[in-house]
C-alpha cells in the first residue's frame, strides 16, 4: 500500500472496494488512481452495478477476504481468457496475497474492452450469488446457537502489537466511514466520512461527547480531507467519484456547501484552512506521459484561487504555515516549500527496496520531524527523522512481518504517536501503534484489530485516530493516558 497503482492492480482492488473490504487508507489510494483513468473507472461502476444487483436479489454482498479472493481469481481467470495476457498473473497474484494495492515500480498493463467487461460482470454475478449464499450459510454456523450475520471478531496473537485483547469496533453514526479528522477543541471538532456504495460524503460533528452527523450530504463524492480553522468556519476536500472534478466544500452559517474549483482535473487531496476567505489545497493531478500521478498546491485567498507546481508527486504534507510546508512524495523523496521554492531531500540510511514509497510526516514547530511508511523486511518499522539539516533512518521496534506505518503526528519535539498495521502470517492485519516518548518508539496495545489510517492529537493528553479492516470501522480516542474505541453516549 502507500505507492502509485498500476491499472491491473486497481482493477482487482475494486472487487473488494465493492465488497467493502479495503481499509480507508487503501480505498483512498485506489480512489485517486480512478481520479486519472477513464477506463478504470468505468470497470468500477460495473462492479458497482454488480453489487446492486446482488442486493436487489436479497442477497448481502459478503465482506470477508475470502469472497474478496475469489473473486479475484475468478476476475483474473476471465482476464486471461479475454487478453491472453499470462505473463503477469503469477506476479499480480503475489503482489495480492499482501494487499492489492501496489509495490513501487509496478508497470500498467492495458485496458480491457468494455464488452469483455460485460461478459465479466455476467459471469461474476451468478458466481456471486452462489458465494453470497455460500458464505452467508458459512456465518451463521460459525459458532454454538449463532443467529443473524456474524460480525468478525479480531483475535489477539503473539505479536508485539496485540498485547490487549481487541475487539470489533462500534459503528459510527450512519454507517460511516471517517477519513479525516479536525478538532477545534477536546470538546468540539469535526470528521470527514463516507458512507453507502456508491460513495456518498457525510460530515460529522462532534459534541457533547458524541459524533452525529450534520445533516449535509453530498452524492457521489468521496472526501479525503477537513480541516477548520475555527468552530464554525472549515473546509473539506475530496473528488466526484463517476468523473474527474475536484470538489472543495467551505463549512459557513451553520451548513457545508460546494464552493467553484479551478478549471483543471484534479482531485482533493489535502485542504489546511487559515481563516473564512484564506485556503491551501492538495491536488492530484491526472497521470502525464510519464505514467506518474502529478500534484499541485492551489491556494484560494479572497475567491480567488492560483497554482503552484510541485516538482514531484505528493502523497502527504505537514503545514507549518501557508508559506512554510513539508510534503512526501511518491517516489520516496521529501520536499520542503519555503521563501516561494522547493527543496528536495532524501532520506540517509534507506535500504534497497525502500527509496521509493509514499511516506507519512509530521513536523513541529522548531523545524524537527519525522516520516514512516512501508517496511517489507521483519526489521522494524519504516521510521526517518530530520535534525533541521537532514533526513536520516531511525530504526524502529521490531516487526515480525511487513508492517505500514500511515500516519504520524508529532505533539510536540520530544512526544508523538504513530500508527499503521502489520501483516502477520497467522491473523493477517494487526494494529501498529507506537509512542514516541523518552527518546524512542515504544509499542502501545491497541484495543482493537486492523489498520489505523490516520491519527490526530488535539494536545499531548487528547486525540483520535480512525481505524478499519474488514466489516469494522471506527475511531479510537485517547484519554486519561490509553487508547479506547469510540462508543457513543446514551
């Protein structure tokens, strides 16, 4: 996960996206691969038409990885049949039994026609009514006197990570999603979500001690940032998910609405609000002739908005100003824009395999920082840090597999939390949760298992983090020195 998809990979992510398997952080990166292919995104909406009409027949689309892989292999199987294209599958098929998002350096294949699209799509509905019955028959005997739909239960292994017992996560009103989040106060904040297929952009207010929605929701587009630079004034930002539009939504007078956009392609990838009429937005930008997703800075001050260029694709940024920002990029180096010019960085001490991936960062006050990312060797986790000079390999706690590190926030130089998920070979996803305290990264049981997608501290004894990983989905709070899952007041 973490780096730039290849058409083929996307293509077999959508059938879990449809199935409702990916974790928030992974439909992300799919979602933005779809932003810049046409052709990507037509197969999607015919996995969506898929999965209505197995709803329409009373059968629930099920959720488990299994169903997810098959299929997978039944869509792979079809592909060989239409494209005689065999080369790749043995590689595809490795490169999924990790996740189905992709490595760095994965080469496009092409496009299938539409018309073999269909006959897919024929094929795989009949074969999923089969597996949808199959796996409903499957739940409901899973267990002594069980009833109705099971709901995965998470089970705690060895690991470093799993030192709590986990459980399922509560669901967040509406069925949502969170994608991001932006407190104004330990009291008072708000979160950007998704919720149904297709995907339709919730925002959620949290007071009083509960998250609810606000009652403004928007059709067809997905969001994947908020931020607020006040109580009652914030913005969102996120993409129409059937067409190439970015959508920039402005929270005034109570109520969120769509404010214009700039005539390019581009999708909304991070918005840092300054006040009512001043806004910094990360766009991507549809892929160029080199086949690498491009990224622009556009600023809107007083309605009116400009460009900035980025000198290489962004996958995420830490703003310590409206003029002074770090950002990450896709091919694993790391920018800093400051004085109206980019620096590039990269990051001493990094092993082969790893110089290029997406990285997550946090930066503070005084200059210092830190990135994680992906680390595909059991030698600890991805972590660099900056000194105000350079970026340099810190290692981390140990890892007993691949392990993803999708988001740091730093609460100040010397404390910061880190979170992701590791892959194990018994139980699949495991919570990555680590404290930076006393100089060093110490694990921290989680309470629940899956994969943690982002992580926002309102101060050093406040914060929240989203989670998800198969049915669940939901939030964890911090308080009173632990990590809790969320659970609405009566």
């Amino acid at each position: 996960m973490n780096a730039e998809l290849s058409c083929r990979q996307c293509r077999d992510a959508l059938v879990e996206l449809t199935a409702g398997t990916l974790s928030p952080a992974d439909r992300l990166t799919v979602e933005r691969h779809l932003v810049s292919c046409a052709d990507c995104q037509r197969e999607r909406d015919a996995w969506l038409a898929l999965g209505d009409a197995i709803r329409e027949r009373g059968q629930r689309l099920p959720t488990d990885g299994g169903f997810a892989t098959g299929l997978v292999r039944l869509r792979t199987a079809l592909m060989v049949h239409d494209d005689d294209d065999v080369e790749h599958l043995h590689e595809d098929g490795a490169a999924m039994e990790r996740d189905p998002l992709p490595t760095a350096g994965a080469t496009p294949t092409h496009g299938r026609s539409y018309p073999a699209l269909t006959v897919t799509v024929a094929v795989v509905l009949l074969s999923a009514l089969i597996f949808g019955a199959l796996a409903t028959r499957l739940h409901l005997s899973s267990g002594p006197g069980a009833t109705g739909t099971a709901t995965p239960t998470a089970t705690p292994t060895a690991t470093p990570f799993a030192s709590a017992t986990p459980h399922p996560m509560p669901p967040l009103p509406a069925g949502a999603s969170v994608v991001s989040i932006a407190m104004t106060s330990a009291s008072d904040g708000w979160a950007a979500a998704t919720a149904g297929q297709p995907s339709n952009a919730i925002l959620l207010h949290y007071a009083g001690g509960r998250w609810t929605p606000s009652g403004d929701t928007f059709a067809g587009v997905y969001l994947t940032a908020i931020s607020m630079d006040s109580y009652d004034d914030g913005w969102a930002v996120g993409a129409h998910s059937d067409q190439v539009t970015g959508v920039v939504l402005h929270y005034t007078g109570g109520h969120w609405s769509q404010v214009q956009t700039p005539n390019i392609q581009f999708a909304g990838a991070g918005v840092w609000a300054f006040s009512p009429s001043r806004v910094l937005v990360l766009a991507s930008l549809p892929k160029g002739q080199t086949g690498i997703v491009g990224s622009a800075l556009l600023r809107y001050d007083n309605g009116a908005w400009t460009e900035t260029a980025s000198p290489r694709g962004i996958s995420g940024m830490s703003v310590l100003s409206a003029d002074d920002l770090w950002a990450t990029c896709f091919d694993g180096h790391i920018l800093h824009y400051q004085g109206g010019s980019w620096t590039t960085y990269t990051i001493a001490g990094q092993v082969s395999g790893q110089s290029e991936q997406s990285l997550s960062i946090s930066m503070t006050a005084d200059g210092a920082g830190w990135v994680g990312g992906l680390s595909g060797v059991p030698k600890g986790m991805f972590l660099a840090r900056f000194d105000g000079h350079a970026w340099t390999r810190v290692q981390g706690p140990a890892a007993a597999g691949p392990s993803d590190v999708n988001s740091i926030a730093m609460v100040s130089p010397s404390e910061g939390w880190a979170g992701g998920d590791l892959d194990t070979s018994t139980s699949g996803l495991e919570t990555v949760l680590l404290h930076y305290v006393n100089g060093q990264w110490e694990t921290t049981p989680a309470p629940y298992s899956g994969s943690i997608g982002k992580i926002v501290m309102v101060s050093a004894t406040e914060g929240w983090a989203t989670v998800g990983g198969g049915d669940a989905a939901g939030l964890l709070h911090y308080q009173d020195g632990r990590w809790t899952p969320y659970i609405p007041n009566a």
